[in-house]
C-alpha cells in the first residue's frame, strides 16, 4: 500500500497552491496513522493476548476518530505488539533511530498541537508552506517506522501483513476501488457493523462510501456482552445533566422529511402539564411511529429542551399479541396479559428478569404494585414516560376498548405519561394528533431524498410539477412513495409506466404485487431464510435471525440488504439490535411460496427453523441466567447507575469514586461489589484492591457465579495461581462452561510463564498447553459467547506453541 500512497503524493505534488497540498497531505497523514492503528489492532486481537492491553474504549472512540486518537492507541499497542510479536516493530515510534529524528511519535504530537491551532485560529501563508514541507518529512517517518504495519495487496486485491513465518489477513476494510481510505465513522445498526469513510483521491471527487463489516470485526467486541433491555443516557439539559434509562429504538430513517406542524404539536403536550396521555393517529403507512421515534430521539441528542418534563425512564412497547418466554412463543387470548405486559416492560428498567410476583398479578393490582416499586426508587409520575405503538392490536370490540380507556386512564394517573400511536382514533381522554399525507412540498423532498439514495434516476430528472402530481395519486403516504421510488429504480421504467402499474391495483393487489416484484430480486439463499424466519416460533431479531443466516451459510449483512429493498416487514432498530415484525400479508405470502416447494426443500426448511429455535430458547437462558446474576442487581441505587455511565464514557476515576458511595449505599450488594472489583482490575488496573471487594462478593453471595470468576481472575493477576483455580472450579459448579474453566487456566499459566525461567518455564507452559487442548475437546457452540472461546483456544494454542518453539531454539542455538 505505500506506492499506492506515494502515487497520490505524486497527485499532490502537481497542485499549485500551497493551501491546497496541505489541506491533502494532512488526509493523506490521517489515512496511514488510521491504517496503522487498524492493523495494529487486528495484529494484537489475532496473535497476541489482548489480557493486559486495554483497548475496548479506545476502539470504542476509534468509531469516531480524532487525528489525536492515533497517536494515543498505539502508544498503548505497540509495546503489546513487542511483547508478543517482534520486539522490533514500529521501531522509531518512541525511540530516535537513522533519519528519525525526534521520534515519530514527537511529531505527531506536534502535528495534531498544529491542527487544533489551525482549525481555531489564522493559518499565515509562511506557516502553511513550513507545515507543507513538515508534513511530507512526517509520512517519509511513517514509511519507515511502519514499514511492517502499512499492508500489502496480493493478486487478489486482498489486504495482507506479511511476516517471516506467515501473512495476516487484514478484515476491516482499508481500500475502496484500490485505494486508500480516511474513516468518517464506525457504527453499528440492526446489530450489523458498517464504515463510512472517503477515498483518499485528489485529483477528482471524492464521494462519501458506506461498507458493510463482517461479523467478526474488531468492533465488534465492544458489545460482546449480553444486551440490557434498557440502556442508561446522559442528556444535557439547561447546564444540567439528566441521566435517562431507556429502551428506545433509534430513528427509523434517515430521510425524515416534513412533519414539522406534527412535530410542534408533540412537542406542545410534551410541555402541557395539565395533559397525562398524547394519541397519535392516521392509517398505516403514514409515519406514526417514525414520527414518535425522530422526537423521542431528538430529546434523547438533547436537540430538544424541555421546561419541565424531564423523565428519568422512558419505555417503549409495541403491543403484540404475543410473548416469548422459556416455553416458546406465548400467544395471548385477551387484551388485558397484552396491557400488563407495558407494566412489566417498565419493570424491566430495573428487574431485567422479573420473577413470577410479577406474573402473578394484573390489571389494578399490578398497576400499584409497579406504583409501590416506583415511589421505593423515588420516582414519581412525571419522571416515567411510557411508548405504546400500535394500540388498535389491544381492542378489537367493544368491551376491549372500555377495557383499554380505563386501562390508559389509571396508567396514565398513577405511572406516567403515555404516548400512545394506533390505527384508530381511540375513544380515550388524549391530546388528539392526526398522521395524514405529508404535505405536496415534503412529498417533493422525500421523493428526491429517495431517489438519491436507490438511483430512480427518472425521479432525479422530473421536475417538481410531475412529483407533485405523482404525490397525490399515491395519497402522499410514505410508504407508497418509497414504494413507487424502489419500483423505478429496479425496472428502470418511465413514473408514467411505473404509475400505471401500481395505481390500477388495491391496496391488497399494491401489496402482493411488491412482494411478488421483490421476491424476484431476491437469490435462493435470500428466499430459503424468508422460509426460515416465517417457520420459526421463537421472536424475529438479530438472535435469531442471525442463526438463521448462518445455519443457510449466507452473510447476515446481505440478509439485511434484501429486508430493506421490501416491504415485508416492520422494523424496530435498537442499534446493537433489532427486531422485526412480518407484515400479515407478507407472512401469508412466504407461507404460500413455502407450501409450493418440493417436500424435501421443505423439510429441510423446517429442520432449519427447529435449529434456530433451540438456539434461541438457549440463548435467552444464558442472557436471563446473566441478567439476573450481574445486571439486576448491581446498578440498583442512583450511584451505581452514575458509576456505570462514568465507566462507559472512560472516565474511571469519576466511576471509582462513585462505585465507592454505591457500596456504602448498598453495602451488602454482592453483585455491586463484584462489577466494583471488575472496574479495579480491570480499568483501574488495580488488582490489589479488586480483591477486597471480590472477596466480599463472594462472601455476600457463594453462588454468585459472575463473583468466582471475577474472583478468580483477580487472584491470576497477582500470580496466585492456585487460588485463582480454586475459585474458578467453583465458577464451574455454578454453571460456567468446562471449557471457559480451562481457558481461563490456561491463560493464567501463559502469563505467569513471563515470569519463570529454565525448567518451570518449561513446565507452565506444556501445563497451559494441556488444558488448551482439554478445552478444545470440552468445547460446545451454542451461543456467540462460545464462538469467542473457541477463537481465544486457538489463538493461545498459537502462542504457547510459539513461546515452546522459541525457548527450545534459543536452548539448540546456545545449547
């Protein structure tokens, strides 16, 4: 890859202004230290042991990287990669060397001191030309200092480092059409990854990309963990900060348009003190839920300033008329479980996993009991801010709908504000806001935004007269409108033609036409998981769906692909996840298309969906299982809760101190004291002090599983190898896997091997290599957790091997 960057250097060379090559040299500096750091990372996670390297919250950072970010990361991964891979690498980094002089690292320092300058101050013609000419002196360093983390490309076009004894793969993408790139943002959404960035190119336009990331990327260990129902936010608001627990989904899309008249109206009841329950009406398609999602959002970005309802906790719930619980999928038969299940959902801000006293109860009598919890926690009414999408699902008569006015009535008296979105105008006491056509000007906007977007390049051409037109014959509903973009971009046909196919037909007909038109676009892959998913019981989300694809061996990214170019189903996007819902009419139409295979093919189908189930029902009980030991527990009270959200934004000093008044506060919380220890040890880097508090976890709590691991690993750090293994023994008999028992044995005496020497050194290691292998033999998939062991076995296997192999010829070569 460096000729690849030194023939855009020769680019730059050519141009005229010295403004100019500055302005290229620096995204052309900012592009290697970026690839330098990704290879750097995917080197240390693939071939080193990644215990003693923190890293997660610099990767974490990384997604939106600054030009100091660089500069930081590698100090803290390049003497790991010394350690474990070549003690000469990136050699100059922090030492001087031949023609590098002061050391790199210096310079980037002094570089990044000039941006900031420059970014916030006057850049004088003398100084630009000096900082041309330094800047070209610093990638001539970086060439040399990172002559073995800057890439090359095979025959293939794939990106590889290579080193005597083998190559290394690069998976994170760092070329676009062959070359270099400079990255924007990393961010995940419906639980894939994907990267933004621009080509590094200056001598014509450099558009703005968007890539996929496989599965196994190295972001994706930042939410390795088991997902939380509710997640915990920081809003500022009026110079003060709101700390809210929530369950939103994110934006729905990124092309919201209009609604601006709909927008002030739900924002006027979110100010009306006097109003408990706001309804948001109109017929599918319309946007209700979008609409709801891109306030409620907005709030949360803190792009909206309340005067006086600030909640604390805000949950959303679309009311389905079905349930997954450890026994399948629960299907109810009245609207009242449908209703307590809102209650229950709120409860689960606090409980992730409700025990059956909430089950047991319904109706009024779970509306004081979730009252009685609430006022315990010191929150009252106005600080709850409950979501119910789709309510016209919870009354289908008469009765019901009393049933749901009394319902929203006490909900709304006792719990907290409601916003409620149905397909109905409800006969309930709400502020009323109706969702009709957007207006002839945003359907405009939305249909060029559209456009752009999926190349629908006779909409691009039309003039605003013909879009208008074409607005109202499609009763300026959203959903048809996209509808009518994806058509002309697939067919390629005129929006007269393309009109006269989707206006003769009913909405029924409209429907079945589309899925029948995207039906064809779609590959025998695509189609074999659409008779997966409608065959399965178990809920349709990332999970399951994920199961899905790799059960079928298609990428779930290329799943997603095709979801989104179809109006099958419904999505709700939580960002580290999704879930989604099948429009009927879409799943009458899979289970149509299903029932016209041959019997093989379709038992084949149904053998799949059996798999996905069983993982699925795993899955859940080992997140509940997790829930309930770690989670439910430990962020009780309002420090723990702050010392959490320190912890997530890297502020570890501000999270220790917190975490100490949370103890005081709930002093004999043994899961409290073992997230506690889990900060010291491993933020804080404090090993002696985590063995206080996981101690008393422990003591609090023997069958605190999460404890006697955590106890465990603390007793490893400080080289007490029998009591580490004593404790995580005891981690097995409280239902942590064989093989995780034994990898985390196996690691211990790898470390501890830097330690020995002679025979010892010997010993511990073919020790550590022992229990790899026992691991391997004892190891069992089942969920993604496994997956990641499997991956931590092999890798160490690697390294003790490598460590033996090493030893054994330094004792041949000096005998």
């Amino acid at each position: 890859m460096e000729n690849v960057y030194r023939s855009q250097l020769a680019v730059i060379g050519n141009l005229a202004s010295a403004e100019a090559k500055l302005n290229c040299l620096t995204s052309t500096l900012r592009s290697i230290l970026q690839l330098v750091v990704v290879t750097s990372i995917e080197l240390a996670s693939k071939k080193t042991s990644t215990e003693e390297l923190d890293i997660d919250s610099s990767i974490e950072r990384f997604c939106i990287p600054s030009d100091g970010l660089p500069r930081e990361m590698l100090d803290k991964i390049i003497p790991h990669l010394r350690s474990y891979q070549d003690s000469r690498i990136a050699y100059g980094w922090f030492e001087e060397i031949q023609n590098v002089k002061p050391c790199l690292s210096k310079d980037i320092v002094e570089w990044v001191e000039f941006r900031n300058r420059a970014a916030h101050g006057v850049l004088d013609a003398q100084t630009t030309k000096e900082w041309v000419d330094k800047i070209q002196l610093i990638i001539e360093k970086c060439f040399k200092v990172f002559s073995s983390l800057i890439p090359t490309i095979d025959s293939a076009g794939k990106v590889l480092i290579r080193s005597k004894s083998e190559s290394i793969y690069i998976s994170t993408p760092v070329l676009r059409n062959g070359l270099p790139i400079v990255l924007a943002k990393v961010k995940q959404r419906k639980g894939l990854w994907s990267l933004e960035g621009q080509a590094l190119i200056f001598d014509r336009q450099a558009g703005k990309f968007t890539v996929e990331l496989n599965e196994d990327t190295v972001f994706s260990g930042l939410n390795s963990g088991t997902k939380e129902e509710y997640e915990i936010k920081i809003i500022d608001c009026d110079n003060q900060e709101l700390i809210v627990s929530h369950n939103v989904p994110i934006r729905q899309t990124a092309t919201f348009e209009g609604r601006k008249k709909e927008l002030q109206a739900l924002q006027e009841w979110y100010e009306d003190e006097d109003s408990r329950r706001c309804l948001i009406y109109g017929d599918g398609g319309y946007g209700k839920t979008t609409l709801v999602l891109e306030f409620i959002n907005k709030y949360l970005d803190g792009d909206i300033q309340p005067t006086w309802f600030t909640p604390s906790v805000i949950s959303f719930y679309t009311a389905k008329m079905t349930r997954w619980t450890a026994d399948g999928l629960t299907h109810f038969t009245s609207t009242k479980p449908v209703m307590d299940e809102c209650l229950r959902g709120v409860m689960q801000c606090f409980y992730p996993v409700l025990d059956k006293k909430w089950y047991s109860i319904s109706g009024r009598t779970l509306i004081d009991r979730v009252v009685q919890e609430l006022r315990a926690r010191k929150i009252e009414r106005n600080d709850v801010l409950l979501i119910i999408d789709n309510s016209e699902s919870l009354a289908a008569n008469s009765q019901d709908t009393a049933d749901l006015a009394s319902f929203f009535r006490d909900v709304g008296k006792s719990v907290g504000r409601i916003i409620i979105t149905s397909r109905r105008n409800e006969s309930i006491e709400a502020a009323q806001i109706l969702i009709d056509g957007l207006d002839e000007v945003d359907c405009v906007s939305l249909l060029k935004c559209l456009a752009e977007t999926h190349g629908a390049d006779a909409i691009i051409k039309a003039g605003s007269s013909t879009l208008r037109k074409v607005s109202n014959k499609l009763m300026r509903k959203p959903i048809l409108l996209e509808a009518l973009v994806v058509y002309v971009a697939r067919s390629g046909v005129s929006i007269d033609r393309a009109m006269d196919n989707l206006y003769k037909k009913s909405d029924t007909d409209l429907l079945e036409f589309l899925y029948e038109d995207a039906w064809e676009r779609l590959d025998e892959l695509q189609r074999k998981v659409f008779y997966v998913i409608v065959s399965i019981a178990s809920p349709l989300n990332d999970i399951s769906i994920g199961r899905a694809c790799q059960i079928l061996e298609i990428q779930h990214s290329e799943f997603q692909s095709s979801l989104q170019e179809t109006h099958f189903a419904s999505v709700s996007d939580y960002g580290k996840g999704y879930e989604i819902e099948l429009v009927d009419l879409a799943k009458r139409f899979f289970e149509k298309k299903l029932s016209e295979v041959e019997n093989d093919s379709r038992n084949s189908v149904l053998e799949s969906a059996s798999l996905v189930d069983e993982y699925a029902k795993e899955r859940d009980r080992v997140e509940r299982e997790y829930q309930e030991d770690r989670v439910s527990d430990a962020f009780r009270n309002e420090y723990a809760k702050a010392a959490k959200v320190e912890g997530d934004k890297e502020n570890y000093p501000e999270a220790d101190e917190l975490f100490s008044l949370a103890v005081e506060d709930d002093p004999c919380n043994s899961a409290l004291n073992d997230r506690y220890a889990w900060l010291l040890l491993n933020k804080i880097k404090n090993p002696e002090r985590a063995l206080t508090y996981a101690e008393k976890a422990i003591a609090l709590d023997p069958n605190n599983c999460d404890a006697a691991v955590t106890l465990a690993l603390v007793y490893y750090r400080l080289n007490n190898i029998q009591k580490g293994d004593e404790f995580i023994d005891v981690a097995h008999k409280l239902g942590r896997p064989k093989s995780f028992c034994l990898l985390r044995k196996a690691i211990a005496r790898f470390h501890m091997s830097y330690s020995c020497n002679g025979e010892v050194f010997i010993a511990v290691l073919q020790s550590a290599d022992t229990l790899l292998k026992q691991a391997l033999s004892e190891h069992v998939s089942l969920t993604g957790y496994d997956a990641k062991n499997l991956r931590d076995i092999h890798k160490y296997q690697e390294l003790v091997l490598k460590r033996l192999s090493s030893k054994r010829l330094t004792e041949k070569r000096f005998g």
